[in-house]
C-alpha cells in the first residue's frame, strides 16, 4: 500500500472515528458512533479503491485504443505504468515487424528464388522470383506441402534424399526453362531453398559445344582429305599430270581451312572488340566501289556486276567490318548466281535517314523455310554447293554481326528461282549527307 493511499484511509478512518463519535454522543453512544464512524470512513475509503481499480480492469480488458484512466493514487500510478508497459511493448513489436518486412522486400528483390520450408516441407514464404520458378502463387499456396505443387520427380527424390551437397537441375514449370536448385537445411528440420533459372547459360553452353562441334567437323574433313592426298603423294608412282592434279586439289583443301580460320578469327574479333563508336565517319561510295571491284575480280566475267544509286553519303563505321560484310554479301551472289546471271549493288538513303547496301543477285533463290536461319553459324541450304564454292557457313553470322554492332539490321528478301536481295540498313545517327533522299531524287529526275 502507497503511502498516499494509507493515508487516505488513516484520514477517512479518523474523520469517519470523529463523526461517529460527536454523533454518538449526541445519541448518548459515544462508543457505538465511533466505531460505526471508522466503519463508515473505511468503506468509503475501500470503495473509491474499488471503483478505480474496477475502471483500470476495464480498460485492460479492451483494446486500449484510448488513455488509461487518469485516477489518483497509486491507482492511477498502475494505470499509467501498465499504459507505458503496453506501448513500448507495441512499439517493439511494429519495430520489429518493420524489420521482417524490410528483410523480406531483400530477399523479396533478389534475383534467385528464395523459398522457406518448415519441417513437414510445408512453404512458409517465398519470393516471387520463387513463384515464378516453380510455378506458384506465394499467398494461396502458402502452406501446402510443396512436394504437392512442384511434381518434378527429380525435385521430390532430392527433397526427400535429405542430400544436399550438389544443386539439382530441373525442368521450369512450362518445361520452357530450366531451373538449378539447391536446399540449405535450418533451425529444426526447416529449410532454405534457393533456386535459379538457368536456361540462359544451358543454351549458351549448348550453342558453344555445338559450335565447338562444327568447327572441329569443318576443319576435320579437309585434313583428313589432305591426309590422304599426302599419303598418296608419298606412296604411289604418279605421273606429271596426276601430281599436277593431286597438288591442286591439296590447294583447294589448305585455301578452304584458311578461309574458315579467317573467318573464325573475324568473328572473335567482333565479338571481342568495343562496339564502333559513331564519330569515325568514312565515304561509302569508296568502300562500295573497292567491294565491287573485288566482286569484279571473283566473278571473271561470268557475271553482269553493275553499280546502282550511289548517293554520295558518309557513314560511323569501321572501314574493315563493313567491308567484310558487304564483300561476303558480293561474295555470295557471284558464289551462288550461275553464270551469265546479274548482281546489283544499290546504296543510298532511305526517307527515315537509315542509309542502306543492297545486293540483289539473279540466282537461284533460298526457298522461305529457311530464311530465319540463314544469319546462324554454319547454316548453309546446301552444303555441298557452299562447299564447293569455297564457303565456310560462316558469312551471313559475320555480316549480321557487323550490321548490329553499328546498330542496324539485315533484311533478306529471297524466293526460289527469282534470286535474293540482301539488304544492309544502317541507322540515321551513322549517316550524313545526301540530305535529299534517293526516292526524292528519283522523283525530281522523272
Ligand atoms: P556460306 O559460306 O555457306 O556461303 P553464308 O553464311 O554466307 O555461308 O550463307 C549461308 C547460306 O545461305 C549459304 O550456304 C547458302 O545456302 C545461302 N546463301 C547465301 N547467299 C546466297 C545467295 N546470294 N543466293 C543463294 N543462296 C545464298
């Protein structure tokens, strides 16, 4: 008992003891009325203690979304004191519930998938990246045993293998991608599971072993032939014609391999150099005019190679890679266009300021089946025929190379038996000059 409140009853017992004893002698009781006085006092005292303490009850009882009762007395003191309690308790909770929501929205922005599963592998949490991986909707599926959700076999065998040293591959929810996934075991049978989407880097992989594949096979068959051709340089009697023959046929097979190791290099160098910056500018009828004549020179003759347009423009560009890619455009129309056929170069500008190189060939055409996959490594529609012709399947993936790096495009318009038009477009920012575009001049011209 405060000494406030004992008092408080010592001074209700001895005014309650006064007034009961001047009202008992008043009566002739002076004893009675002094002890019905001090019985009084002290009710009077225990039943304000009551009322306090039964408001203070109250107020425990319900939310407390208002103040405490302000009483005096140490009920008062208890009221505020429980009051304080209960706030700072509050506090530390939405404190700390401020923590575990800034320490999910973490985990939540991480680019991995990051599930929580309890011991029964029930889903606790997981990120979206989670959900996505596996197929799943964080809210509704919270809780459920997550062996019933994600049915992979791989998935429920390294689960329920209780080993997880390795990570473990397997397929994305659509079977579109591919998932790496790991479990690290916590607290008391949880666990943390981390996943990954990997298709990315698999097809990465896929095309390097494949293309790792196709250059050891290209390369292969002209050592092997050329294995041959020494063998029986070494071992057979020949005459001076068949020597002859054997010699230049060896030609033929060390001018492929060169050819293909150049263009192997040519493509490392564009795929291990900075893009081209847009500040060099070089005159584009000067290098066409150097391609043409190379083009000339291929051809001997046999074909009809006329220049068409020729807007003088500049253009940003690296001379050897635009170059490379128009000399394999050219290279390929006299490659693949029979004799007698005619190949044009067109170049110019277009109205939206792209500039564009055209070369447009009378051969024999591509049939449309395999239009998208012409620009791939090694694609070739016939490959005896690319053979033959000293090809390496690699020109069109070089000259679509070149034309993304500066930031343009390659367009092939090609049917069968109504020849191809393979279209360079460049854009606006790496082109100057000829302010006028060609379709105006044409028009002024007719
Ligand atoms: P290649 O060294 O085999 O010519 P490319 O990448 O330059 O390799 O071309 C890929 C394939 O596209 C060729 O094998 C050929 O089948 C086809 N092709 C390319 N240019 C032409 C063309 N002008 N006319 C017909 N077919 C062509």
């Amino acid at each position: 008992m405060t000494p406030n409140s004992l008092s408080r009853l010592l001074f209700a017992l001895v005014l309650g003891s006064l007034l009961g004893a001047v009202a008992g002698a008043l009566l002739g009781q002076p004893l009675a009325g002094l002890a019905a006085g001090a019985l009084a006092g002290t009710l009077v005292s225990m039943t304000v203690d009551t009322r306090r303490g039964l408001r203070l009850l109250d107020w425990l009882r319900g939310p407390q979304h208002v103040t405490a009762p302000r009483d005096q007395g140490y009920w008062g003191e208890l009221a505020y004191r429980i009051e304080r309690a209960l706030r700072q308790k509050d506090q530390a909770v939405a404190q700390e519930r401020e923590r575990l929501a800034q320490f999910l929205a973490a985990i939540e922005a991480s680019p991995n998938g990051v599930m929580l599963l309890d011991a029964n592998d029930q889903i606790e949490w997981c990120n979206t990246v989670a959900a996505q991986h596996f197929g799943l909707d964080p809210q509704r599926d919270r809780l459920q045993r997550v062996t019933n959700l994600v049915r992979s076999p791989l998935f429920v065998a390294y689960l329920q293998s209780g080993e997880f040293d390795e990570p473990v591959t397997i397929p994305g929810p659509l079977g579109r991608s591919t998932i790496s996934l790991m479990v690290r075991p916590y607290g008391d049978g949880m666990k943390l599971l981390l996943s990954q989407d990997i298709t990315e880097r698999e097809r990465a992989e896929a095309m390097r072993r494949d293309f790792v594949a196709n250059v050891s096979h290209e390369i292969r068959t002209p050592l092997t032939v050329l294995a041959g051709f020494v063998e029986t340089l070494a071992q057979l009697p020949l005459t001076e014609p068949e020597r002859q023959r054997v010699l230049a046929l060896m030609s033929q097979q060390t001018d492929r391999m060169q050819a293909l190791v150049g263009d192997l290099l040519t493509l490392a160098q564009l795929e291990g150099s900075p893009h081209p910056g847009a500040d060099r500018w070089l005159g584009l009828t000067p290098l066409l005019q150097r391609s043409l004549a190379d083009a000339v020179a291929l051809s001997a003759g046999r074909h009809a190679i006329t220049p068409r347009g020729g807007a003088e423009l500049e253009v940003a560009a690296t001379e050897s890679e635009l170059l490379s890619a128009v000399g394999n455009l050219l290279g390929n129309a006299v490659r693949y266009t029979p004799e007698g056929g005619r190949i044009e170069l067109a170049w110019g500008r277009l109205d939206d300021g792209r500039a564009f190189v055209e070369v447009a060939d009378s051969g024999p055409g591509i049939a449309r089946e395999h239009l998208p996959r012409l620009t791939e490594r090694f694609y070739r529609v016939d490959g005896s025929r690319s053979r033959d012709t000293g090809g390496t399947g690699l020109g069109l993936s070089i000259v679509k190379h070149v034309v993304q790096r500066h930031g343009g495009e390659i367009e092939i318009h090609s049917e069968p038996g109504k020849g191809s038009t393979f279209r360079l477009l460049l854009p606006a920012l790496r082109v100057r000059g000829a302010e006028r575009p060609l379709s105006a001049r044409a028009e002024a011209a007719a």
